[in-house]
C-alpha cells in the first residue's frame, strides 16, 4: 500500500464517498483552491482536527455543510424512507413519522445559511435531498457555493441529467453521486422503481455525462453508488464490471441500513457472516482498473463503532434546522437544533455533546436512537487510524477506521 493512499484513507475516511480516486495533483489543486477560497485558518483548522483526539465538545466548527435542498423525489424506492414516507415500502410499512418533509430551499435561504459563521470553515458542500435536481434554483446556489466552498458534490438519482447536461456542465460542482443500485433493470426494478424504461434512462443519462465531462475536460468526479445486503451482495462484481463499461471514476457501495427495521436489519452484512466477509474479501483483492469503496461490512459488537459525521460535518434544512449527519433529515421541529435559534451553541448543545460522548465512550446505546442501526458506525473515531476497512479482512480483524 503505497503512503499516498494510506494519506488518503486517513483524510477521507469516515466521509460520505471513501477515499476517492483523486491523484496527487488533484490533492494539491484541491489544497490550493481551499486557500484561495477561505483562507489559512479553515485549511489549518482542517489538519489540527486530523491529529486532535476527538472531545464531545468541539473547539473547530463543521468542516461540512450538507444542505437537503428538497426533499420532492421523482422514484419511490421501496428501502428509501425521506422526504416522502407516506408513499414508500418503508413508510408504510413502518410508518416513519420521525422522518419529515424539509421546505425546497431557495437561493436566498442557502446564501443566509452559507454566511452564518457556524460554516465559516465549511470546505465542503453537500447537495442532498429528496431528489436536488428537481429544485429550481439548485443552479444558482452551486453559483454561489463556488464562492465559498473548494468542494462541491451532488447526490442524485440521475433521472433528470439529461434535462440539466449543459448546466451541469457549467457548473462549479467537483463531484456527482448517483445513486444507481443495480447492473441490470431487473435488479432496478426491485431496488428503485418498477420501470425497466427508467433504467435505461439513467444508464444512458451516465453515459451522456461522462461523454460532455470528457470532451470539455471537466474536472468532475462520476462515482456510481450501490446499496447491498444479503440479498444482492453476491452481485457486487456485476455491478463493479457495469461501472467499468461505463467509464466512471469511482464506485461505491453502501451497506444496507436496518433504521431499526427488523426486515431490514436482517438484509444487513455483517463480520460474522463468513460467506460475506470472505465473498467481498476476495473481490478487494482484484484488480478491476477503478477506485472502489466496499461496503462497510458492521459487527453485531456494539463497542466497535465510530463515526466521523457528528464531529465534522452539520446537515442544515431550508429553515435553519440542523441534523448530526448528512444522511439524516434534520428535524423540522428543531429538536436536533436550528441555526438560527441556537446560533453557535448549535454545534455543541447538548444533543451534540451527549451524541459524541456516548460514541467516545462506546455506549451500548448511543444518544441518537436513530444511529444505532446506521452501517457507518462502524469503527474508530479516533485520529491516526489509517484502515478504512476497504476489506472483510480488514473488517474481520481489525474493526476500525471509521
């Protein structure tokens, strides 16, 4: 392993997509352009917290603003539980009345929330939802994010590419995430929507964007995001092989979350279960010719798990409410905290300091409820920890690096 993706994983783990595919170059550009934009003190902030133990309450401010900019989706995926719980497998099933609908933010809303100092060291900018190319004025706050954030990144469905090309393309993001979750339209069918025509949709939306990435010399990083469970884990090297044949950058797998649903849970993979630790132990050790982040496969021990989010990175609605990661809806009712009620206390209230602590401290049920059953927790929040668990083996062994 060479030091530069040892470097890598270091710096990224934890975080939403991996380590990433990026070259040297693209570290010291990436470097450059967070000076150019905020400044020595957010960028030297950024490396003190690398090297810092970890303490419920935190001297440096989220170094990740994740904005839900809607929460309106154009599928109903039958695990998918935001935004639109009423009209999914999940929501109705389970009925998820913690998981509420956020108002469409609009420029104005995005400019007041990016100005106010919680984010001031934010080096990074997340465009979640719901689906964020259905929103109206997502263009324009990509606008005026490349102002204030070196990185920016969209997380999509990719219905809707096609329709946005050319502004995608002139756009400022850094990085795109489509959340494709299958190989073939069957598979879709089951994981998204049950249409085979909006597979193919997607596929050739890909196609189409990494065609204009290429020919205007972009630099965009195109990563392909697949949830697996004991269900369709055994596909994993169809999927890898599919993303190949489509030229993208990365892929990414994320391990289904249980959100304390027992059906679900089930479909989880675990580091006890030999045939998938050994199943994805032996795909990592392939060479496929693109990055890849495997699943992070969770332990049934609870005193194994970390996670980075709640103590880099702030998730913000339209109104100013504030979630502890960015794949959490924050609250509308503000129980999680609101910006513009808490102010600076927002990110160390007493939410945020009794959830760090109880991750600190290896609680066996952490403050959050809604975190319990997350596949991310899994691992080390601690710093100097270099394994992200992109294996089983690593999983089986160690059970750090988160």
């Amino acid at each position: 392993m060479t030091l530069r993706i040892k470097i890598e994983k270091f710096i990224f783990s934890g975080k939403v997509q991996g380590p990433g595919d990026n070259s040297l170059w693209d570290y010291i550009r990436l470097l450059f352009k967070a000076l150019k934009i905020k400044g020595t003190g957010p960028v030297f902030s950024y490396f003190s917290f690398l090297f810092r133990k970890r303490k419920a309450q935190q001297k440096n401010k989220p170094f990740v603003m994740a904005c839900f900019v809607d929460s309106t989706c154009n599928l109903q995926c039958p695990y998918c539980c935001y935004g639109v719980p009423d009209r999914s497998y999940l929501g109705e099933r389970y009925k998820f009345n913690d998981l509420l609908a956020c108002r469409t933010m609009t420029l104005q809303d995005f400019n007041k929330l990016a100005d106010n100092a919680l984010f001031k060291d934010s080096l990074a900018l997340i465009l979640t939802g719901g689906e964020p190319l259905i929103n109206p004025d997502l263009f324009k706050i990509i606008d005026s994010a490349k102002h204030r954030f070196p990185l920016i990144h969209l997380t999509t469905n990719g219905t809707l590419i096609e329709k946005h090309i050319e502004e995608l393309m002139d756009s400022a993001l850094t990085n795109i995430n489509i959340s494709l979750d299958a190989s073939s339209p069957e598979t879709y069918k089951m994981m998204r929507y049950n249409d085979e025509a909006i597979f193919n949709r997607v596929v050739s939306n890909i196609t189409l964007l990494v065609k204009e990435r290429n020919k205007k010399g972009k630099h965009l990083k195109i990563i392909l995001s697949f949830v697996v469970g004991l269900f369709n884990y055994r596909e994993m090297e169809d999927m890898i092989n599919f993303s190949v044949s489509l030229n993208v950058d990365s892929v990414n797998f994320q391990n289904i979350c249980g959100f304390n649903c027992t059906d679900l849970s089930k479909e989880t993979l675990t580091i006890e279960n030999k045939d998938v630790a050994e199943h994805i132990d032996a795909l990592s050790k392939k060479n496929y010719g693109i990055h890849i982040t495997f699943p992070r496969v969770v332990s049934h021990d609870k005193s194994l798990r970390g996670c980075r989010q709640c103590f880099d990175s702030l998730t913000v609605d339209a109104d100013g409410n504030i979630g502890p990661c960015s794949v959490m809806i924050p609250k509308n009712d503000g129980r999680f905290g609101n910006v513009y009620r808490d102010g600076a206390n927002a990110w160390n209230s007493e939410f945020f300091i009794n959830l760090r602590s109880s991750l600190i401290n290896n609680a066996e049920k952490l403050f959050c409820t809604m975190c319990n059953d997350c596949t991310f927790l899994n691992g080390n929040i601690m710093p100097f920890t270099l394994n992200t668990r992109d294996t089983a083996k690593e999983h089986k062994h160690h059970c750090r690096g988160h």
